[in-house]
C-alpha cells in the first residue's frame, strides 16, 4: 500500500508539472530592444583646456607613476619546509623611491630540473619599506609547491606607495 502510495504520488508530481507548463517545449521568441542614440544637444561644446572632457582618455585615466617601478628584488633564494611541500623564499627588496611603499605583492614560478613549468604562487607582504631603504624578507612562506620543484622566480606584481 505504501509503495503504491508514493509511485501515484510521484505520478501525479510529473503530470501536474507538464498541465501547468504547456509551453515547456516549444522554442522561446526572443525580442531584442533598439536604443535610439541620444540627440545631440543644442549647445555648442567648447574645448577649454580647464574642462574636464570625459571623451579623452587622458580624462579618465591620469598617467601616474606605479609604486612598483623604484621597487626591486635585490636578491632571492628559496628552499623547502613541512616535509618538502612548503615554499620559504629569502629576498631583499630594494625601494629607491622618494615615498615608502606597502601591500606589496609578490609573484612566484616554480620549474622542474629540466626547465618545464609547475606551479605559480602569490602572496601579499603587508609590511612597510621606507623610501630610500631595502629591506629583506627570510624564510616567508609562499605557498605549496610541488615536490619536483627545482627553481624558484619570483617577481614584483603591485604595491601601494604610503
């Protein structure tokens, strides 16, 4: 009686779907709408250098200098740690810019023996390197690596200047 109970039930569940879904089969129209472009305005535009005109680029994105750029990796080494499966890499960091820079994030590739690709890692150092300044890092975990890991490259991605 049970099963007889929840076949009618389960039945009844995929013919009440299909009665109240009649369309479920057919293919939906799709409609698409066409903006008009808007009119142009009544008033002249005058090119005032004191304006600021959103149409050029130099408008919408200044040209700045990135914090990256005085920012170098002196020197790097790296080794293992945790039963081999941990990056620990060493790096001096060198900033001759005239402001200190923090946030600074760090982009690791790791290579087997033979040359071929494995794994890339980052990792973000929140710390502070004053202006006209280095400053070394030892032994910062960056991340699990492979065990066939030969090589290590790191590289500097973005930092905020202070």
């Amino acid at each position: 009686m049970p099963v007889a109970l929840v076949a009618g039930l389960g039945v009844w569940v995929l013919l009440s779907g299909y009665a109240s879904n009649p369309a479920g089969g057919e293919p939906a129209q799709l409609v698409t709408a066409a903006v008009p472009p808007p009119p142009p305005s009544a008033t002249p535009v005058s090119q005032d250098v004191s304006e600021f005109n959103p149409a050029t680029p130099e408008a919408i994105t200044p040209e700045q200098t990135a914090a990256v750029d005085g920012l170098k990796i002196s020197s790097q080494s790296w080794r293992r740690g945790g039963l081999g499966s941990k990056a620990l890499v060493t790096f001096t960091l060198r900033n001759s810019n005239d402001y200190a820079v923090k946030d600074i994030e760090l982009f690791c590739s790791f290579v087997r023996r033979d040359g071929s690709h494995l794994t890339d890692r980052s990792r973000v150092i929140h710390d502070t390197v004053n202006m006209k300044s280095r400053k070394t890092f030892a032994r910062l975990h960056v991340g699990f690596v492979n065990v066939n890991a030969d090589k290590a490259k790191c590289s500097l991605v973005s930092a905020s200047h202070i």
